[in-house]
C-alpha cells in the first residue's frame, strides 16, 4: 500500500457512508437544566434509512435483556431448588412423595388425595390460606404435605416451597447453642422459614416430646414458631399434626395457634389406620 492510498482511505470510508437529509428527534441531552432535542442525521444503509443512534440503542437493549434473562434463569432454579436444598426431612422416603404415589384404599383417602389436589391448584393459582392435615401417626399426612409442595414447586412460577420437620429444626436449633459452628441457628430458620412463599410445618407437636395433653410446649419452642407464624400471615402454610387443635390450644401460646389455624382448609384422617404397621407381617 502506498503512502497516496493511505491517506485516501478515511476519505473512501467516508464516500462509502451515505448520510440522508433527515434527522433523528428521539435523542435528548441536557443543556443549562433543559431537556434539549440532539438531531442525528439518518444514514442509508443497504438501501434503508436509518438513524445510527436508534440502531446503536436497540442492539444495548437487546444485550441487556439477554443479560437480564440470564440471571432472572439463575434466580429462578435458585428458587425452585430451595424446596430440595433446604427443606428440612427426617424421614428420607418423603423425598419420593408424589400424588402419584399416594396409595389410597379407602373412601376417606380417595378424598383427602383430591382436596390436597384442589389445595395445590388453588393455592398455585395465588390465593391464599392454611392447610391443616390432621390424624392419627402414619396416616400418610407427610406424604400428602410434601405432595401439594411438589406440585407448586414443578409449576415453576418463581416461588419457593419449604418442607420442615419442626421437631428436627428444633434440635438443630438447639444444637446450635452449644455448637458456634452451626449453620442451623434460630435466626437462620426464623428467617428462611419466613420468607418462602410456601411452607409445611411438619409434625407439629412431636417437638415438646412423648404427647402429653398437659405439657406445654418449651419457651424457646414457643419463640421461634411465634416469630415464624408472626411473619407468615398473608402467606400459606400448611400444617401436619398428630393433635387436635385442643390439645394444640393447651400445648402451645393461643395467639401462635390461632395463626395457624386462621381459616384453614382441612385435612382430617379419622378412620385411616396406620399405613406403616398394616404393612408389618403377622
Ligand atoms: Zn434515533
């Protein structure tokens, strides 16, 4: 290349950019606090008028919107992976509980499966209230809870479930205090529990022991589900228990248990046997 072409090339470059007569109003700048009109002379580009600036303003905002779906998609699989990361189960089978598993032969079962069906799909669909499933052990109230999350959870709609077994939460509670090193302290519960949009409370009761009607649940029992319901009141939680909700009132604060039990749909197993001992060999 010679010296003559060098110098040429701004001078081709500019040629071979056509400018058009008109100008661009859309682009402001600010002068002396006024909000000015900054015309942009329009270019001709494989035959279409267009405005440089225009051009340049889409193509950011096509790149933001990536970068913004991008993250949103992290988010959203963080939230659907709380249900999986963070629930709290003691018994491991739970973690296969589906509506599809759920074994039912009797009337009252075939019942209880289609209102927590019905319960899932309502409260997918945004209203909200509690769920209180209550009966005997083994009756398959853990299995129906975790159901109804699992549903709400595969729906994907950027809202978090949570499973707890209340009395496994207090005791790693408790092994907190003496345990610095623990995760599982009250405040990390009191304030997971709080914020996800969906929670089961499981087994509630079998916190405070072997079921005695006349003990009442521990202070320290009683502060965190009391800091957790307090929280919990324009949100949906759902309930398993072996109790009643007497025996409840006598067990725990009446203010905690009227929280939960404000407008609940329920679930009642009264004449499903324990699942677990009809499946013992005689
Ligand atoms: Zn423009």
């Amino acid at each position: 290349m010679d010296l003559i072409e060098k110098l040429t090339i701004p001078h081709r470059l500019q040629k071979s950019m056509i400018f058009h007569s008109e100008y661009c109003q859309e682009h402001t700048y600010i002068k002396n606090g006024q909000e000015t009109i900054n015309p942009i002379q329009k270019m001709v580009i494989e035959g279409q008028v267009i405005c440089p600036r225009c051009e340049l303003e889409k193509e950011q905002k096509a790149l933001t919107n990536k970068v913004q779906a991008y993250y949103d998609d992290i988010q959203g699989q963080k939230i659907y992976n709380t249900f999986f990361n963070k629930s709290i189960i003691t018994d491991r089978t739970i973690l296969s509980a589906a509506f599809e598993n759920y074994e039912t032969s009797i009337q009252e079962e075939i019942q209880n499966k289609n209102t927590c069906l019905e319960i899932a799909e309502r409260l997918k669909s945004g209203q909200i209230f509690n769920t209180f499933l209550q009966g005997i052990q083994g009756t398959g109230k853990s299995h129906l809870a975790y159901s109804i999350l699992r549903k709400i959870n595969d729906a994907k709609l950027n809202k978090s479930c949570l499973f707890v077994n209340v009395e496994d939460m207090m005791r790693k509670i408790k092994d907190s205090f003496s345990n610095r090193e623990s995760r599982y302290t009250e405040r990390y519960f009191v304030d997971l529990l709080s914020k996800v949009d969906f929670l089961a409370l499981d087994d509630i009761g079998a916190e405070t022991g072997a079921i005695d009607t006349d003990k009442t649940a521990t202070d320290f029992v009683q502060r965190v589900l009391y800091a957790i319901t307090s929280t919990r009141q324009d949100k949906a939680t759902i309930v398993t228990t072996n109790l009643n909700s007497e025996v409840l009132f006598k067990m725990y604060d009446k203010k905690l248990v009227s929280r939960l039990l404000k407008n609940p749909k329920y679930v009642l197993f009264k004449e499903t046997k324990d699942k677990r001992l009809s499946n013992i060999p005689f």
